[in-house]
C-alpha cells in the first residue's frame, strides 16, 4: 500500500476537544478543496509505503492524528487505519466532511469533521458525515473556522443543540478582530471556542 504523504511528525494536538494532547500526525498531501486561508504545503509531497509509515511514528504517543490536505482521497486509507489499530495506536480522523465512507468512520477512535464555512470559499458538506457524528458523539467532533460574522451565521444554520460537542474556532489571522460577545449569543454549552494552540505556541 502506497500512500502521498506531506510529512509524518509528533507534535501537540492544537484544535479542538483533544487540545494539548501529544501525538504522531499524519499529513496527506491531497485535497479537494482550496479554501482560501489554508495553512497546508499542497505541492510538496512523496509516496511512501505503508511500513515506511509506521516506522516514523513516536511509539511512546498512543493518538495518530490522520490529517492533511484529505484522507478521505487516499484510496488505501482503511487499510492504513487498521494496521495502526493493530499495532495499538488509536486514530484520529480529522476531514474535512465533503466524503463519507461508513467503514472508515467506524475504523476510527474519533473523528474530527471540520466543516468549511463562507470564508473558506468551500461551504460544503456532506449530509451523510453530519448524520453520523450526530449518531455518535462520544466518537466525534464537529468544527466550524471562523472569520467573520457571516461565518457565524453559516453555523448557527447548521448547529443541533443536541449534539454535544460542537467547536468554533477563531481564524487565526482574525482572532483580535472577532466580536466574541455576539458569537456566545445563541449557543449552548455544548460549544467550546478554542483557537489553534499550536500556532499560539508556534510548533507545528
């Protein structure tokens, strides 16, 4: 199995409810999107095969983070995710929500579902993903960045009060420029608003 990868490092998890939390991270370098404030090297990437890939990984960090660019796009990616499961990592799906594969969502320990709003010159998604996670919330996250105001509007067009773990998280170019007070108006407590620590800290 082959896959195009942009890097494999160890880092901090820097967004949302796993903030913090030291693991190994996967980046694929594949994408179908362009969102216009993306922080990811698309042109830069090589094919590794899938024992080159486990053998970068920090075994001692349990969480692998499968990120990119889009796993969804890698058509070995089922395969990848249970030869972590077996070699006892837990993985961490994080899409970009445009795809759904029932058979890989249930591969994963959690899935990170970050939806493009307005700003990102992307607002799409999959219905199917959104239906999932709202089925599985102890296994799921569902993110939306936030620029402007017309990006919180997009979510409060899509937020479930009941599902239970919805995170806003403020672009990061934009972070002084938000009105956080309007932002709290009409939400839940099942909404945290959690910047990118990583980039706060400056790792990667």
């Amino acid at each position: 199995m082959n896959f195009k990868i942009n890097e494999i490092f160890d880092s901090i998890q820097g967004e949302g409810l796993f903030i913090g939390v030291p693991m190994n991270f996967i980046r694929f370098t594949e994408c179908n999107l362009q969102c216009r404030w993306c922080d990811t090297d698309f042109e830069n990437g090589e094919l590794l095969e899938l024992n080159e890939i486990l053998s970068r990984l920090t075994k001692k960090w349990r969480w692998v983070s499968l990120t990119g660019g889009e796993p969804m796009l890698e058509e070995n990616l089922l395969g990848l995710i249970k030869e972590l499961r077996e070699k006892e990592f837990k993985v961490l799906l994080e899409t970009n929500g445009t795809i759904f594969d029932e058979e890989i969502f249930d591969a994963c320990n959690f899935i990170s579902v970050d939806i493009k709003p307005p700003s990102s010159g992307n607002p799409i998604y999959d219905e199917k993903v959104i239906d999932y996670l709202f089925k599985n919330p102890g296994k799921s996250q569902l993110k939306v960045v936030i620029q402007d105001n017309q990006d919180l509007a997009f979510f409060k067009g899509i937020y479930n009060e009941r599902y239970e773990n919805w995170i806003l998280q403020p672009e990061f170019s934009s972070m002084d420029k938000l009105d956080y007070e309007k932002m709290l108006k009409g939400i839940g407590e099942n909404v945290r608003i959690i910047p990118q620590i990583h980039k706060m800290l400056k790792v990667r």
